[in-house]
C-alpha cells in the first residue's frame, strides 16, 4: 500500500488560520471511493483532495474531490489549494500555470505572484425561483430579497440557487429550516444556496456572500469558488454593476470566523463568457496517514 502524505491549506484566505481548509492527499491511486469518502470525513473540512498520480497526462493531473456527504465533479478552493500544493510541495517548481484534470474536465491554474487564478468553464442558467419559494428556506421575508435580478440556479460545473438579497442585515439573518430546503431542491439540479449582497463588510470590497451546502454535509462553507464562477456569470449577465464585465472582490465566511476572499474578473459578450476566480493560499501544515 503506498505511503499517503498529506497537506493542509487555507484558501483564499488573505493569511494563515482564515481563508477555506482543504486536506490533500497525495499517492491516492490505490485508495477506494469509499476509502476516500472516509478520510474526507476524518478531515471534516468542506474539500478533501486526492491527487491520483503525480505524472501529468494530457498536460494535467489526475484530481478527485470530496466533501464529507461524497464526491463532486469540481470544486473552487479544491482546485486552487490543490494546485498550488503540487506545484510547491510535489513538483517544487516554479512553473506558471498547473492543469487539473476533474471530473468536469480539465481545469486550468495560473500563478500571479502569491495569487492564484482558475478558468472556470461557460456558465450555465438554469430555472428561476422567487421570494415567496425562497424565505422560508432561508427564513427571511420576502422583503429582503433584491428583485432587481432574479433568483436562479446557475452551475459552472457544480451548481447552485443564486439569491441576491438587497443587505448585510438579510445576509446575517438568514439560516437554513432543512426540511424546506428539501422541498426547494427536490425538483432541482442545484442542492446548494449562495446568497449575496453589494453591502459589505470591507469598503473595498464589492460583494458580501455565504453558502449553505446542508446536503454536501456543508453547513455553510467559508469561501466557495465554484459559486462564484457561478456568481461572476450572473453579475456580468445581469450587468449587476452596470456592464458585461467585473473585477470585484467577494468577502465571505465572515459569519463563521472564516473571513476569505475571492477576486472575481469575468466578461460577457454575445453569450460568451470568460471567467476567472482568484485568491491566495497559505500552508498551514504537512503529515501522513497511518
């Protein structure tokens, strides 16, 4: 059986002990799904990944990813936190740019000094919902919820209920009553809830954001990539801050003592978009599993 060391980071974390914790596992070829549901478990963290085989093929590494309720086609600070672990931790070079072959696809990271930036593919947009579905999920009125966009379901590889909700106030107050969350996503390809504002905590950031991922066995999560990328195709869809492209800064984990941040710069222009989410990652510590 091979040796399993393992690396834990925090993600678009702007220091150490913030940010999203990640767990990667290297040498994880001949670990089981169920194996690595288990170790996922053990970690607790939102991400656990599990680096396949450390020789690229077809220019990216093999990745899967898992939360404690089960495996995930792609995942954001998964697949930055695992990107930067390879390339400074097993590679040791100091190369541009590393590809991660997810079950999404492949998915490319870039390095920009101590920032990470991943493509994330075209986003998809999916059924809309309204107040009246979404307050007693979240256990708001329906008059906290900013009407100007609508709420929806929009995926970039994991997909989520987008909520804009009209400020921090609604954004604190809101928490999950689980059994109408099951009703909501019943029908839905989204399991998941990212709810935002444009009230923030920072005054030089743009967007105030948290998830809830109850079914993922994620209460609420930190920091979120893939709801992001989700996120920066609905804001330049909807032109939210009045054009087709952005370059905002996302606060989130706030509420939990978490506090990351995520760059988010992305463009639309005649249906097509361009997506990009960035942030820094630190290492935290190194072992082994026995």
């Amino acid at each position: 059986m091979n040796s399993h060391p393992f690396y834990i980071a925090d993600v678009f974390a702007e220091s150490k002990y913030a940010g999203n914790q990640l767990a990667v596992v290297r040498n994880a070829s001949d670990l089981s799904s169920d194996e690595m549901l288990k170790i996922a478990r053990e970690m607790h963290y939102s991400e656990t990944t599990f680096v396949l085989s450390e020789e690229a093929r077809d220019g990216g590494y093999d990745v899967r990813i898992f939360t404690p309720g089960g495996e995930v086609p792609f995942a954001g600070h998964p697949t930055l936190g695992t990107a930067w672990v390879l390339r400074n931790e097993i590679l040791k070079s100091d190369v541009s740019s590393i590809t991660l072959n997810l079950q999404v696809g492949q998915i490319p990271v870039t390095f920009d000094g101590d920032t990470l930036w991943m493509k994330q593919v075209e986003p998809k947009f999916g059924q809309t919902l309204t107040p009246a579905q979404l307050a007693p999920v979240l256990n708001l009125d329906e008059q906290d919820f900013d009407t100007r966009t609508p709420i929806q379901e929009v995926s970039t590889g994991l997909p989520f209920v987008l909520v804009p909700l009209k400020g921090m106030d609604a954004v604190k107050r809101a928490h999950i009553s689980l059994d109408k969350l099951q009703e909501l996503i019943a029908p839905l390809e989204a399991q998941m809830i990212f709810l935002f504002s444009a009230e923030t905590y920072g005054k030089e950031n743009q967007i105030n954001a948290r998830m809830f991922g109850d079914m993922y066995g994620v209460p609420e999560d930190p920091a979120t990539g893939s709801a992001n990328g989700c996120l920066a195709g609905y804001l330049t869809k909807y032109k939210y801050f009045g054009s087709g492209e952005i370059n905002v800064r996302v606060e989130q984990g706030y509420e939990i003592y978490r506090p990351s941040i995520l760059q988010l710069r992305a463009s639309e222009h005649d249906g097509a978009y361009s997506i990009h989410v960035g942030g820094k990652v630190f290492l935290v510590a190194r072992g082994e599993l026995v």
